[in-house]
C-alpha cells in the first residue's frame, strides 16, 4: 500500500501577541502580561484558546469582565490584549516519524512506506 501526505508547516507566533499553550486560556496565560492574574489559581480557565494560526483580540472591556469573574479590579488591564495558539515549525523528519508510526496503527497489517515530496 502506498500513501502519499501534503505537508503543511505551522506558523511561529507573531512577536506582540502572548502565545497560549493549550487549547484553554488560563490565568497562567493571562498573567504573563497582565500582573494581577499571577494572584489567580493559575488554572483558572477562561475559554477556548484561538483556533491555531487565528489571532484573538480581546478589548479592555472584555479583559475588565474576565477579571470581574475572579474579583480583580481592571485598574492595570491593557486597552487590548492580542492572544495566539502557540506553534512551532515541524521538520521533516518529526513528521515522516509522525506519519509513519500512524500508519503502521491504521494497517497493522501491511507493509507501510511514506514517502515526502516536494
């Protein structure tokens, strides 16, 4: 069997914007930029993350809410806050290795060779 891959390589993220982690935005994310969510469980969860590659603004009168749910006060909230997924560039061996480690799980069976093109 033969199976042939398009590769895509992922975007770094663009200086200015805080990079989440995960697929949440936690207080953990927050507090990198905005001193008064450190006091917050650093897990406090504040909604999805922006969609890999998507960037998020969110204004001063939305920064002022999240804050409100966990009782700080929005003295030193920024007029606006740009939040991306954070990505890394793959390299094409990480991604043959992926790709090839995946298949053998889908076709146990068969004999499996992935090959990249240009």
């Amino acid at each position: 069997m033969h199976l042939v891959f398009g590769l895509l390589l992922v975007a770094l993220e663009v200086p200015g914007c805080t990079a989440i982690e995960g697929e949440r935005i936690v207080a953990r994310d927050l507090g990198a930029v905005i001193p008064s969510f450190v006091a917050v469980e650093q897990d406090t969860d504040f909604g999805p993350s922006p969609s890999p590659g998507v960037r998020r603004i969110l204004s001063r009168a939305q920064l002022s809410r999240l804050a409100a749910t966990v009782g700080l006060a929005s003295d030193d909230l920024p007029e606006s806050l740009c939040l991306e997924r954070k990505q890394i560039i793959l390299d094409a061996a990480a991604i043959l290795a992926s790709l090839e480690s995946a298949a053998r799980e889908i076709f146990p069976a068969e004999e499996v060779r992935v090959e990249m093109l240009d």
